[in-house]
C-alpha cells in the first residue's frame, strides 16, 4: 500500500493532476491504473534507455568496428541498418498487431529478440576475424532491430491505451531522463577506471550489459496491465498497404509528416559520423569514449525534461527547434576544426555531440508525440507503420552518407548533414499542429 501511495504522488508530481479529466484519452475502466502503468512504462525505459547509450550504434559500435579497421562506408551503416530495419516491417505487422485485443506482448517478444541480438554480438567478435566480425555485428543488428520494429508499433498502441494525451511526452522524458543519468554515471566510470587503453574488452562488456539490460527490462512490460482493446478492421499486409496509401493521399498535413520526417532523418543518422570525427581527432582511445558517453548521457539528460515539456504543448516546436540545434552542431564543429589549439581537445569536442545528442532526442521525442497525438484512435497503428515504414526506406539509403565521408571527408559530410537539418526546421515550420494533422 505504502508504495503504491508513493508512486501515486510521484506521478501527481510530475503531470501535475487534478488540472484535466485525464480519463478523457483512455477507456476509464483504465484510469485507476494510469499511475501504475505509468511507473512500469518508467521503469523498462530507465533499463532500455541506459542499454541504448552502453551500446549506442552511433558511438560504442562505430568507435568499437573502427577499432576493429572497418571502412567507415561500413560503420556509416550501422545508424541506418539499426533504423530501417526496426521501420521497414512495420507496415505489415501493424494489421496483425490490430487483430490481438492485448498488444503489450508484442512489445516484450520483440524487445526480448533485440536483446538476445546484442548478447551474440558478443561471442561474434571475440571468435571471428576482424571484418567478418563487422558483418556479423551488422547481421545481428539487423535481426535485432526487426524485433524492435514490432515492439515500436505495439509500443505506440499500448502508450495510447494506457497513457492520456498530456502525460505522454512527460513520459517519454521521464523514459529518457532516468536512463541518460544511468548512462551518465557509466561514462564516469569508464572515464575514471577503464583509463585510455585500446583494448576491445571494454567494447564487449558494455554490449553485453545492454543486452542484459534489454532482457531484465522486459520484467516491468509483462506487469503492465493493458485492458483489450478493439480488433476490429484487422488487414493483410496487402490491405494494410492499400489503406496506408489512401491515408496518404487523403490528408495534405499527413504528407507533410511523412516528408518532414523524412528531412529529419539526416539528423537521426549524424552521430556515427560526429563519433568518427572526433575519435579521429582525439585518438579513439578507451577513456576518450567514457567522455562523449558522458556526453551522449548529459544530452539525453538535460534535453528530455524540456522536449517532454514542449512537446505536451506543440510537438511542432519540439521538432522545428531540433533540427535548428543540429545544424548549429555541424557549423560548430566545422569551426572548431579552422582552430588548431583546441582542434582535438576531447572535452571542446564534447560540446557539438551534446548539442547533436539533444537535437536527437528532440526529433525522436516531437515525432512520436505528434504523431500519437495526431493520429485517430482506430488507425493509430498503420498512422505509425506507414510512415515508419517511409522513413525505414530513406534511412537504408542514407546510409550511403559513409561513402561522401570516405571519398570527400567527414567535414564535408557534416556539413551536408547541417545543411540538411537547417531544411528540416523549415520544413518543422512549417507543419499543421498535431491537433490538426489530419
């Protein structure tokens, strides 16, 4: 009793309740359980959230398959691998999801494959060669992330069945604030215990901790109690791929979602490309990486309070002043390079990852907020697996950014990747409120 009081009074605190209805959202049957299911949703993310940033794509794995001499047109891949292939199934799951009254056990079955994926990666590097050990990676990143494609659908809908507009983007930065200050304490002690070596050994622990974590972390979703909802209007990927195309053409604010997100996808793949610029100029060792994982986690940190925040309010915002920080982030880190003096400072260079790393959240965050928000109930899921399912697509063929930076440079890379972030807040800008998407 005791501790379902304080958990009561916690989420009082943070949504500051008894200001709305917040049945209005959600069957009321399930209102007395919004703290609870509150708190479980907290929980996984505080484990899942740390899991991503101890075996961040975009930092641990591409300074890690860079220490293992992988080309960077390879490592460029690992951000869109990881991405397309969590967003390209979903269009043809989101109508099998539809069909079970309760959705959170696709949630924890593909949560439970992207950890076991990251568990092998494991004994993948220590018993292969170098580059086929790059491959491997890559393949289990890709199986793992098909896993993690169903639990992002099924995620969205138990968000929605569980969670009243107004609470969710508190929730999604309560998610990311407890796991970035997890993470943060992580890059501390690598920085002060691992020291500066170049062994792979510490790569391998903090891979197999996030795969740890991902499973421990699916133990608070199976509590989640999520009442059954519709299963009306269930398709086959066929169908479901008819009525997304009709959703399309249907709505003009919808399309331009899709194509803002689209634009936004240059700033969900640049932190690869910002770590390999820095390792390059710092020297890529052990103690280095504890640094910009502090980073990464400082970002995570700082940014989730104030885009959860936002995004309550107008997830447009949340979206248009992101991508205006990515592209800060790119000059900045071009001009730093024009000063030789603090050129290779790893603490100066820790700066730009923490304005990407913000700029990141705030572009992950202001999308699902919105569109969660802005899709109607019934078709929230193909709203979702439509345009993931787009954006899946570009990200595939944004990997191809690896072979700018092999044969013109990581500078002109990162400007490229600035130009098209100040585009993307135009493009945020101009976008119809949530309310009003479709």
């Amino acid at each position: 009793m005791q501790i379902a009081q304080t958990r009561d009074r916690l989420y009082e605190f943070i949504n500051g309740e008894g200001e709305q209805d917040v049945c209005d959202e959600i069957p009321e049957s399930a209102c007395s359980l919004i703290p609870k299911n509150f708190t479980l949703n907290a929980i996984n993310g505080l484990g899942t959230k740390l899991a991503d940033q101890l075996a961040s794509p975009g930092l641990v794995l591409a300074w890690f398959m860079d220490a293992l001499g992988i080309p960077v047109s390879m490592i460029g891949y690992l951000n869109p691998v990881r991405r397309a292939a969590a967003l390209l199934p979903q269009l043809f799951v989101s109508g099998q999801i539809r069909q079970m009254p309760v959705r959170k056990w696709f949630w924890v079955a593909g949560g439970a494959v992207f950890g076991l994926a990251l568990l092998l990666m494991v004994p993948a590097a220590v018993l292969l060669p170098a580059f086929a050990a790059g491959i491997g990676i890559m393949v289990l990143l890709a199986a793992g992330s098909i896993g993690r494609g169903f639990s992002s659908v099924a995620y969205k809908e138990v968000l929605a069945k569980t969670i009243p507009q107004g609470s969710r983007g508190r929730l999604l930065a309560v998610r990311a604030t407890a796991g970035g200050l997890l993470a943060l304490l992580a890059g501390i002690f690598i920085k002060t215990q691992v020291g500066a070596g170049k062994s792979i050994m510490p790569y391998l622990l903090l891979i197999a901790a996030a795969g740890g974590l991902w499973m421990i972390s699916l133990v608070p979703v199976v509590l989640v109690e999520e009442h059954p909802g519709a299963t009306a209007g269930a398709r086959d990927p066929f169908e479901e791929t008819r009525s997304g195309i009709k959703l399309f053409k249907q709505h003009a604010g919808y399309r331009s979602y899709i194509f803002t997100r689209g634009i936004l996808v240059s700033v969900e793949l640049s932190l690869p490309f910002y770590a390999l610029y820095v390792r390059q100029a710092t020297g890529g060792g052990t103690g280095e990486l504890g640094i910009f994982i502090i980073a990464a986690s400082l970002s995570q940190l700082l940014s989730s309070p104030f885009w959860g925040l936002l995004s309550d309010r107008t997830s447009r915002w949340t979206l248009m002043l992101s991508a205006l920080l990515a592209g800060l982030a790119g000059v900045f880190i071009l001009l730093v390079n024009r000063i030789p003096i603090i050129a290779d400072n790893p603490y100066v260079l820790a700066l730009p990852v923490i304005i990407i790393g913000f700029a990141i959240a705030g572009v992950r965050l202001g999308r699902n907020v919105y569109l969660v928000d802005a899709a109607p109930a019934d078709d929230r899921a193909l709203y979702v697996a439509l345009s993931n399912t787009i954006a899946g697509g570009l990200i595939l063929l944004g990997g191809g950014l690896g072979f700018i930076a092999d044969s013109f440079g990581i500078q002109i890379l990162i400007g490229v990747l600035a130009a098209l972030a100040f585009t993307g807040a135009i493009s945020s800008w101009l976008l119809p409120e949530a309310q009003q998407m479709t």
